[in-house]
C-alpha cells in the first residue's frame, strides 16, 4: 500500500496517456484488416493491401490533399495575424485594449455549431458562393484564438531588457525584432502555428456548415461511415499519427541539444 501511495499520481498518468493512445492503437491494428463486408468494424484477415495503395479509394487523396491545403493556408493566415495581434496586446496600450483581448477568447468558449452557423450566415447574407475560400476564412478565425493565446503566453515572459541591450549595442528596430526578439518568440509561435495546422486540419462542424460542395478530408470520413469505411481511411490516420510522434520527438531532441548547448 504504501508502494501504491508514492506511485499514485504516475499510475494514474500512465493510465490516463494509455486511455489516450487506445485508439490510435486500434487504427492502427484494423489498417492491416482485410474486411469481407463494406465497415472495417470486426477483424477479419491481416493484409498489406491498403498500405500498397493508400489512395485506392476514390477522392481519398484528393480530399486529403484538399484538407492539407487548407491547413496550411490557415495555419499561415492565422500565425502571421495572431502573432501581430499578441505584440499588440501585450507591448502597446490603447483604447478598448481590455475588450479586445477578452473578444479573442470568444471563438475558443463559444460552441463550433453557433459560429458555425454565424458565418454561415455572414457569406449566405454576402452572396459568397460556399467553397474552398469560406472554409479558408473560418479556418483563419477560429484558429486565430488559439494562436494569439500562445504567442501572448511568450511574448508576456520576455525579458524586455535583452531588446534594450539589443538596442545599445546600435541594432535597429527590424534588426532587434529579427535577432532577438523573433528567436525568442519562436516557441510559442511553433505552438500556436502547430496548435493552428490541427484544429483546421480536424475541423469538421464549421466546415460541413460552410463548405458547400467541397469535401474535406473529416467530411470524407463522416461521409464514409454512412456507406461503408474503407481501411485506407486507417492507414491515413496511422500514417498521420506517426508524423505527429516524429515531430514531437524532433521537437524535444532539438530542445534537449540547445539546452545542452547553452550548458
């Protein structure tokens, strides 16, 4: 017991992150099924064949190339905006600044379906035609939220005598920016923009609402679970797994060689 007691917190970690991964471990498992029916729901036989061709499926690839797109245009769009949105949270004082920076936590409190059906409403109202540019414009504003929050978290514990050094030694203010302030920046921006790349990446409420005829690749998914899930949807989300392990895994062993390095 009293083993169990010191072990308590680690138990329970271990047990919440297993709860965490039991899913993708399923995905995993049922991308090498070779189902008789059309679900990929009950284990039937080991095959390699959708891993030879991931794309067999039709407009698999398409809409996930589709959804990366996107993705990443979003992700740009809102890391370029929020990061100048945090520096002017934090560094200027002006009017109404209290109620700005309390209206960029509304997108992350308020439920997708309402701000779903807000823009909706804004590009039907608008005559915008529903498509690739809509998706791209929600994207943009919702996962604009999540990046000035991080990027304000850093800019907040910034030393701002490093710039003022910066500053004495004759560098100017584009120099200072880019040699000292950027860098130290750069953590939180990566989150915010990784944190950016996911949530559009996996949105599917808002874009179902605003898409129109275009196809996403959760659409796709949602789409496909009506008439039957093909196991190349499996090897996708596995293949996608293992990049987002491989960049967390990059992350800390380029972390670990600058802390050693400032050692």
């Amino acid at each position: 017991m009293s083993w169990l007691r010191r072990n308590l917190v680690v138990i329970a970690g271990l047990i919440t992150l297993a709860f965490l991964i039991l899913p993708n471990l399923v995905v995993l498992v049922f991308s090498f099924n070779k189902p008789k029916g059309r679900f990929n729901y009950a284990w039937q036989e080991f095959s390699l064949d959708a891993w030879r061709d991931p794309c067999g499926v039709a407009d698999l690839c398409g809409s996930l190339a589709l959804s990366l797109q996107i993705a990443a245009w979003a992700t740009l769009g809102a890391t370029v905006l929020g990061v100048m949105v945090a520096f002017a949270l934090v560094r200027y004082r002006f009017r109404a600044r209290s109620t700005v920076s309390a209206l960029i936590f509304l997108p992350m409190a308020m439920p997708e379906v309402v701000m779903a059906a807000s823009l909706l409403t804004l590009f039907l109202n608008m005559g915008v035609q529903l498509g690739f540019w809509t998706i791209l414009i929600a994207h943009i504003m919702f996962c604009l939220s999540f990046v000035v929050t991080a990027v304000k978290a850093r800019v907040m514990s910034m030393d701002p005598r490093l710039e003022q050094a910066a500053q004495d030694l004759y560098a100017g203010p584009v120099q200072t920016f880019l040699r000292v302030t950027l860098p130290i920046a750069a953590p939180g921006i990566a989150a915010g923009a990784l944190l950016a790349f996911a949530l559009s990446f996996d949105d599917f409420i808002i874009t179902n609402f605003n898409a129109g005829s275009t196809v996403t690749f959760p659409m796709y998914v949602w789409g496909s679970a009506q008439r039957g899930t093909p196991v190349q949807i499996n090897v996708i989300g596995t293949a996608m797994f293992a990049v987002a392990i491989l960049l967390v895994l990059a992350g800390m062993l380029i972390g670990n060689r600058r802390k050693k390095q400032g050692r």
